[in-house]
C-alpha cells in the first residue's frame, strides 16, 4: 500500500508536535492504528512500517484477523491487538479470548460478560471505561455530562468502576471518550479537558493497579486530545486513508 509508511510518520511527528505543545513526553502516548474495515494484508504492511497496535471495533474482524497475523508473524510478534468499539454481551467471549485490551467497556453487564469468559481462559483484560461527557444522546459510555455539578453522576462511575476492578481478570486502566461530531474545536478540547479532570477526581477514589489513562482523539482531533492529556490514541484515516 502506497504511502502507508509515510502518513505513519507524519501522523507520529503530529504526535510529538502535540507532546511538545504540552509539555509532554510523547513516549507517553500510545499510537493505536485503526485497522477496522481493512484486510489483514494491510495489518501485515502496517506491522512491516513498524506499526504494533492495532484497534478493531468489531469483535468478528479482530477474531478473523488476529489468527491471522498471528500464522503470519508468531505469537510473539510483539502486537498488541486493542478493542474500541462497544460491545454486544453476546461477544463477550470474543474479546475476552482475543481482545489485549478493550477500550469500550460502557455497562457493568458487558463487564459481568467479559469477566466470566476470562475466568474460563485464565486471561486479564484492561478495560477502559467509556464515559459520555459531552451529553449527545446518540453516544454511549457512562453518563458523565455534567459530572463537576451532578455527584450522583460521579458516585456512579466511582462505583461501577469498584465494581469492574473486583470482577475477576478485569484490570480498569483509564476512560475511554469520543468528542461531540463536527463540533467546534473549543468544544472538543473542552470534552477532552473534563475527561482527564473526571479520570483525576476517579483516580483520588479508587485503587488501580496503574494509574488512570485516557483513550481520546482521532483522526480529526488526536492533536487536541494529546494537548489535552490523552494517553492513547486511536488513528484510522489519517495513516490509512478513508476505509473502503
Ligand atoms: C473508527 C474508530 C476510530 C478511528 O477513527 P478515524 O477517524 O478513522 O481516525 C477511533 N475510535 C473508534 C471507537 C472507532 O470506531
């Protein structure tokens, strides 16, 4: 595929760009490429440009292409295959058996799912959890759209989160959000702002095993989220083009 390994690179020197502006290490952030809806093969050009994560958002693409990659490459590859779209309970065992870490965990039920499977594989998944912090109807994640005025909005994060962390094989290791669709970049930065303040005021209140990362930005607005203190990115269309 033609291009691929330089779009990788301008997307990584935007990446360092953004760190830059910030104050921040860019080793910091993890650059997830976005595969979903393209063949494995392209998986394998993206490995060969030195590409190692790699996100799908449905369960069936990442059960199809991580065998894949892995007949191709071993087991021992070095990918690290990450889970970003919201979840139907009855494919929980796909991520459970495939996913390494899952960025969409948005009801305790799917957590409840996905834990049952992994006591039956002998896995551990970090999940981040999705929160709704711009208060579109049509998003999901957590309700969290007016959390610095509501506190039931944050008693119930705080204590779904427990919950997720006690339900065994389930590692919660940050929040996962999208900004609002074509809205004003001022908006978007300030949803991503509220995100890390919403992690922060988390993390004073329940134990992790790590401290609480942030899965925000893509394509259009990754700069904003690592300005903003995104800790993992998730880039489709600027290092593969738009999906066919
Ligand atoms: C598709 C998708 C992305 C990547 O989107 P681009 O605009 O192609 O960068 C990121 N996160 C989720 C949850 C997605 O479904």
């Amino acid at each position: 595929m033609q291009g691929l390994a330089e779009r990788y690179t301008a997307v990584r020197q935007r990446i360092q760009h953004a760190s830059k502006r910030a104050g921040r290490d860019p080793a910091e952030i993890t650059l997830v490429a976005v595969t979903k809806t393209w063949p494995a093969q392209v998986i394998l050009d993206a490995y060969e440009a030195g590409m190692r994560h790699f996100g799908e958002n449905r369960a069936e693409e990442l059960a199809e292409k991580r065998p894949f990659l892995e007949k191709q490459l071993g087991t021992d590859s070095g990918i690290v295959w990450h889970a970003i779209g919201n979840l139907q309970s009855r494919k929980a065992k796909i991520i459970a058996d495939q996913a390494d870490l899952f960025h969409a965990l948005d009801r305790l039920k799917i957590g409840n799912k996905v834990s049952a499977q992994l006591k039956v594989n002998g896995r551990q998944l970090p999940v981040f959890l999705e929160v709704n912090v711009s208060g579109e109807s049509t998003k999901s994640g957590f309700i969290c759209d007016n959390w610095e005025k509501d506190a039931t909005q944050t008693a119930a994060l705080r204590n779904v989160a427990q919950q997720i962390n006690a339900l065994p094989g389930l590692i919660v290791v940050g929040l996962m959000t999208m900004a609002p669709w074509g809205a004003p970049e001022a908006e978007i930065r300030s949803v991503f702002r509220r995100t890390t303040r919403l992690a922060r005021t988390l993390q004073a209140d329940i134990e992790t095993a790590v401290p609480l990362q942030l899965s925000m930005g893509m394509t259009d607005d990754f700069e904003i989220a690592i300005e903003e203190g995104a800790t993992h990115v998730r880039v489709g269309r600027a290092i593969f083009g738009d999906r066919q």
